[in-house]
C-alpha cells in the first residue's frame, strides 16, 4: 500500500519517542526472559543432578542406631535407608564443620572445584568441604585443616542434594558459612571421633507409603524426628525461591507491556486527530477501515518486534548474573545457561500479542467516525472539558485547561510511575526487612548463647543461664502448600531473656509478632501443631501476641509446656546463657549465638544488594521514558497552538509555563498517590513474595526511604524535562502557517 511510504518518515519524524518505546520494550522483555530463564536454569538443573545423585525421599532421626531387626522390617517393606551419620565438629570455638561419612549410595555428591575422594580413601586423610564454607574461610584446595587432633587434608569442595541450603537447624531461616559448613569424610576416619554422632538416616521409599513407614519406625525406634524432603527447607529453598522470581518477572513485564500499549494508542490517536481531514479523504477515495487500521499497526509492530528480540536477547544475557546470585547463596554445582523455545514465545510472541490486541481494540473504536466527521475533525467533547473555570489568571486557568484536556494521557502517566514505584519501594523495602531484622535481633535477644542438648545436664543455674523446653512442631502453610516448621518453646516464668512473662499456672500459648504476621493467626485462633516423630496434633488456643521478630516461635510457661508434652514438671532440654557455657560437645545437639544469626542476616543482605541495586536502575529508567515519552505526547497533540502562540509573541520561559508548568504538579500527585498506595500494596503482597522464608521480615520503610523516593522521581522528572524543553524550542513558526480548516 502506497500510504506505507510514510512510516518512514513518521520514524523520523519522532525517532526519540519512538526510541524511547523500544528501550520501554526491552526492558519488558528482558525482566520477563530474564527472570524466567535464571529460574528454570537453576529448577531444572537442580533438579536433574539431584536426580542423577540419587536424592533421598526424606531423612529421619533416632536418638541410638537402628538395630538389625528393625533394618530387616524396612527392608522387607522396599524402603531404602542409608546412614546419614554427622558430627557437629568446633573449630577455634566459633566455626561448626558438621562431618559426614562419604555417600557411595543416597544424596551423592558433586564435585564443583578439585577431586573426588580415591580408591584408597580409608588410608587418606582427606576431606571435601562445602564451597561456600571453605571460601569465606579459606580453606584453599590442598589446605591443611586440623581435625581432632589430626590433619586433613582438603581435597575438593563438594556440594550435596539434600543440603542445597546450608544451615545448622531445619528452623534456620539463612544460611551462615562463616559459622557453619559441611564436610565429608572417610568412614574410617569418621569412627575415630569421640564426639556425639547425631544418628540420621536418609531413605527412599520406593512406593511405599511415607506414613504407614514413619508408623513403622515409631514402633520400632526412638524417633526424634521424621522430614519428607518436600518439607526439607534445605532442599526446596531453592526451587521456592526461583518460582517466586518468575512470578514476579512475569507479572512485571506484563504489566509493563500493557502500559506500553496503551502509550502506543495515545500516540496513534493523538496522530489520526492531527491527520483526520487526510483520513476522512482517504475514506472518500475508497480506503478500507481496516486498511487504514493495519496501516496505523506496522510502526507499532515493527517498533515491538524490534524492543522484544533485543530484549529477549539481552534477558538470556542477564539471566546469568541471577543464576550466579542463586549459587552464591544456595550450594549448588555449576548451573549453565539453558535456552528453551517457551521464553522465545514468552519475550516476543507475548508482546507483540498484547500491543496488538490492545492497539486493535482502541484504534478500531477512534477509526469508526464517519468521513465527514473525519474531515471536519469532529470528536465527541470530554466531559472534563466542559468544567467551567473562573477566578483564576489566565496561566492558571490555561494549565488547568490542559490538564483536564489530557487526562487520560495523566492516568498513564500515573499508572507508569505506579509501577515504576512499586518497583523501587521493593527493592528498598527488601533492603530495610533484612536491616530491621538484624536490629530485631539484636534488641530481642538478651541472650548470647542458645544450647540445644541431647540429654538434660544439669549445670548451677543463675542470673546469667535460664532452663527452656524446646521441641519443634509442624504446622500447614496454606501459601505454600505444605508443612512449615516452628520452635515451640517453654520458657520459666519471670524470664530476664524475654520482653514478656507467662505466668506458671498460666496454660496458654503465645505466638510471636512474626507467626501473627506470616500466618495471620490472633487472639483466640486455634492452632493444629503437629509433632511429626510421635504422630501428635495438639489443637492449641492463642492465648496471646508477644514482640517477638527473630523467627516463627511459640512460647508456652515451661512447666505447663512439660505436662502437654508428658514430660516431668522439672524437664529441660535447653540453656539461655549470657555467657559461653562449659558443656562437653557430646551432651549438645546444637549451639546457636547471637553473632552468628546477625552474620547469617548480613550475609543475606550482601547476596541480594546487587539484585537491589539493579531494581533501583531498572526503575529509575523507567521513570525516566515514562514521564519523557507521556509528557511529550502532550506537546506533540498541541503543536499547532504551541507555534501560533510563538507567532503572536510568546516567550520560551512563557510557553514552558503553560505547556509544561502543570506536569511539575501531575508528577507531584502522582507521587503523592504512588508512594503511599505502592507501599501498601506491597506490604499487603509481602508474606505471599517471602512464604519461603523459615522467618518473617516485616517490611519497613523509614524516612530516608521515602525522601530517597522522592530523589529519585523529581531526578527522573527533570531530566525528562530538560527534553522536553528541547523539544519545546525546536517547533517552529510555520506550523501555525499551514492550512489548518
């Protein structure tokens, strides 16, 4: 068609609008493959390489070794069990290495950097460590590590299915390698330990039902706990974690595609009203309503395809640098980069589908008008145009004017900073969680020391050590589908290392501020915890909320605790100390410091401040095209007036005050709209963005968060408005010189 020799010139026209567009595009698509390639890359080879390493269906513990007889009956029901024996080894009294036997069957090893143990492992002194662990302590291939009193010498990191997170307890929220790692030794060399074996098994059901296996061992072992791997944190974290950036991505470059549409249309629109009596005559020599409306849809489509190939492009480009950030924080082996046919669909299908389909939409219903409305450029009048407006000047009245004139193009522009918004009170709001929580615990914890026995050894208690009760029960998350874990503590009455106090005749249960936020239970609620090794519900009343943010927790009196739990009114299994306590290592199943929780936190922070940091760019790009694009559609819809005024005096500074005077107060509002609504939002979708997290960090935004907010738009805003006014002083006089009926 010979009208398609002007898309061209139209381009050129306008080359930095239609730019703009394509830079709006490719971020759209670049978030939506980027996102979703570094997620299914890590899933999918994650899950291929636990496959090929044989990982276990779940895992169980037993306070002594399981004897013959009860190995026999697991064996005739076709359930595999492998000891998965560890020993949580002190190093210079702040480090735990927790050693395992090399694994020939389930939960196989990967070796990422070094060697494999040999033939003659039994003769060696060697030992694979987990990478992060031995980076962040140097721990060097070939190093020397001295290990109950002998030299091992480290031969390869290693990672290990069944602990793609490393953490110490089920219950840890982060990981922390600076204080914990894994290692894996020969059996030979595993014997020689004196310390205490924590006796875990790893199976494989085969088939077999995982409750009538767990009833199994409750009547033929002392069962302390029993874990499906679905509801191992170690091992899911991950895969939760990426699903989550996926959605999130998704949904971003939808939305942002949608908004890109729509400025499209505003655009197209604002073209045909400037070139309606050309179309009406069109329509009089015979053209076609679809003719003209394919025509009005090649620069868009153009315009779309181009943005969406590059940015589906650049998004396989940036997947990598997120792909690393994953194995920077979850020990896994090296994960390449995949390219599968859906994302090609996803990055430039999708895009080019939804500008189509909405440009259709809205072009169709403009292109209606018959020829003669067309020629006499006759529209049906806004009802914001006929508001009367007095007592004001004429600048007054002229910008109030102009913006009721445009507000449909000010509703996209709020929508734009909407999201553009949204995008950066997430990345802050991220950012001031993990802060808020390293405060939390440094406030809320007045003790330094938590240790976790295996047998309740008496030690002089006073001022500074507390006796607790500490069990961990179950309990089903509706957001993610399965069981959660939380500690279920009893604490002594008058207890100097809490903010609150239960009573000894007081049998009620209080859950902390971070289970009342995360599972929305309150005053009066009741809770079905689970204890998963005796196949117990207890069906517990809420009895209160207490300000407590460090994790999920339920606090009970601890002798009250005692009588629910059938144990002796004096039972304990746990020590509060203020100072470091003297317990042989054999008596503890686990220690955990204050220190190392805030380390484990920062260490979180400083694995996601890059990503932070990128969110921040992305959105203040954003704004920038935005506000650019939208504001400048304004002064392209009003050229003529712009250049009749200049003929009849106007000044520069004059015509920058009425045409772009009221943006200052539309982007004002739309902050003022933005901020608070986005921090809401967000607020409102936080728990469902961290349902994988084994804690709750509230959201919290401070001052500087919304001041740096503010920096942010009105920086963005006034480098759109220094184009704009470039834009502004190129229109020229002649305009107002043409033929204009």
């Amino acid at each position: 068609m010979i009208l398609n020799k002007r898309i061209i010139r139209e381009f050129k026209e306008n080359k930095i609008k239609y730019i703009g567009l394509i830079l709006l595009i490719i971020l759209s698509s670049m978030a939506l493959v980027a996102f979703s390639n570094s997620a299914d890359c890590v899933i999918q080879i994650g899950e291929k390489i636990a496959k090929e390493n044989n990982l276990q269906d779940g895992e169980f513990q037993v306070k002594f070794k399981l004897d013959n007889f009860t190995l026999q009956k697991i064996h005739d029901v076709g359930v595999t069990v492998d000891e998965n024996f560890y020993i949580d080894y002190s190093i210079n009294n702040d480090k735990t290495l927790r050693l395992f036997k090399e694994r020939k069957n389930l939960n196989k090893l990967s070796i990422v950097n070094g060697k494999n143990f040999s033939s003659d492992i039994d003769t060696n002194m060697d030992i694979i460590l987990d990478e992060h662990f031995a980076s962040v302590n140097k721990y060097s291939i070939n190093h020397t590590l001295e290990l109950n009193n002998s030299p091992y010498t480290v031969i390869g990191y290693g990672v290990a299915p069944d602990y793609s997170l490393v953490i110490k307890k089920i219950t840890d929220s982060n990981a922390s390698p600076e204080n914990f790692g894994i290692g894996f030794i020969s059996s030979n060399n595993f014997n020689k330990f004196n310390n205490n074996i924590t006796y875990n098994y790893s199976f494989k059901l085969n088939g077999f039902s995982s409750e009538k296996f767990k009833n199994i061992l409750r009547k033929n072992a002392s069962l302390i706990s029993f874990l499906n791997s679905k509801d191992n944190h170690r091992i899911s974290g991950y895969i939760d974690d990426n699903l989550t950036n996926k959605k999130v991505g998704i949904i971003l470059g939808v939305v942002l595609i949608i908004m890109i549409s729509f400025i499209i249309s505003v655009s197209i629109i604002n073209t045909i009203d400037q070139e309606s009596a050309i179309i009406g005559t069109l329509y009089s020599l015979g053209y076609l309503k679809n003719e003209l409306l394919y025509h009005f849809l090649i620069l868009p489509l153009i315009l779309v395809s181009i943005g969406s190939v590059v940015g589906t492009f650049l998004g396989f480009l940036l997947a990598r640098p997120l792909i690393v950030t994953s194995t920077e924080y979850y020990s896994l082996p090296y994960i390449p980069t995949i390219y599968t046919p859906s994302l090609l669909i996803l990055g430039i299908l999708v895009p080019i589908l939804i500008v189509v389909i909405v440009n259709t939409y809205i072009l169709s219903k403009r292109l209606n008008s018959s020829p003669l409305q067309l020629l006499r450029n006759e529209k049906k009048q806004a009802k914001m145009n006929t508001i009367t407006i007095r007592h004001f000047s004429f600048i007054t009245k002229f910008r109030l004017r102009q913006f009721l004139r445009e507000y449909k193009s000010n509703l996209i522009l709020l929508f734009g900073i909407i999201i553009s918004t949204f995008l950066l009170i997430f990345g802050l709001g991220t950012n001031s969680a993990v802060k808020t929580y390293i405060q939390n615990i440094t406030t809320e914890n007045k003790f330094q020391y938590n240790y976790i026995l295996n047998l309740p050894i008496e030690i002089t208690e006073n001022n500074d050590v507390e006796k607790t009760t500490v069990t961990s029960l179950s309990i089903f998350y509706e957001d993610l589908g399965q069981n959660i874990d939380l500690t279920f503590q009893g604490i002594k009455e008058n207890s100097k290392f809490y903010n609150f106090n239960i009573k000894n005749s007081d049998p009620g249960i209080y859950i902390s501020n971070n289970i009342h936020n995360k599972l929305g239970l309150n005053i009066g609620d009741t809770m079905f915890l689970k204890d998963t090794s005796n196949n117990k519900i207890y069906n517990l009343k809420v009895a209160g909320i207490v300000d407590y943010s460090t994790g999920l927790y339920v606090f009970m009196n601890r002798e009250q605790m005692n009588l629910l739990l059938d144990k002796s009114k004096s039972y304990f299994n746990s020590y509060l100390s203020s100072k470091k306590l003297n317990i042989n290592d054999k008596y503890i199943a686990s220690l955990v410091t204050k220190e190392s929780l805030i380390k484990s936190c920062e260490n979180m922070t400083a694995s996601m401040s890059d990503a932070i940091l990128l969110v921040i760019i992305f959105a203040s790009i954003m704004f920038v095209i935005t506000m650019y694009l939208l504001l400048k559609l304004i002064i392209d819809k009003n050229t003529y007036s712009i250049s009749l005024l200049k003929v009849l005096g106007y000044t520069q500074k004059e015509l920058n005050k009425l045409y772009l005077g009221s943006s200052f107060y539309v982007v004002l509002v739309s902050a003022l709209v933005a901020i608070p609504l986005c921090a809401n939002i967000t607020k409102a979708l936080w728990p469902n963005l961290t349902s994988d997290l084994q804690t709750y960090m509230p959201i919290s935004l401070t001052g500087y968060d919304y001041l740096f907010m503010f920096i942010i738009i009105f920086t963005s805003y006034y480098i759109s408005l220094y184009f704009l006014k470039r834009h502004l002083y190129s229109i020229p006089m002649t305009e107002a010189l043409k033929n204009r009926d």
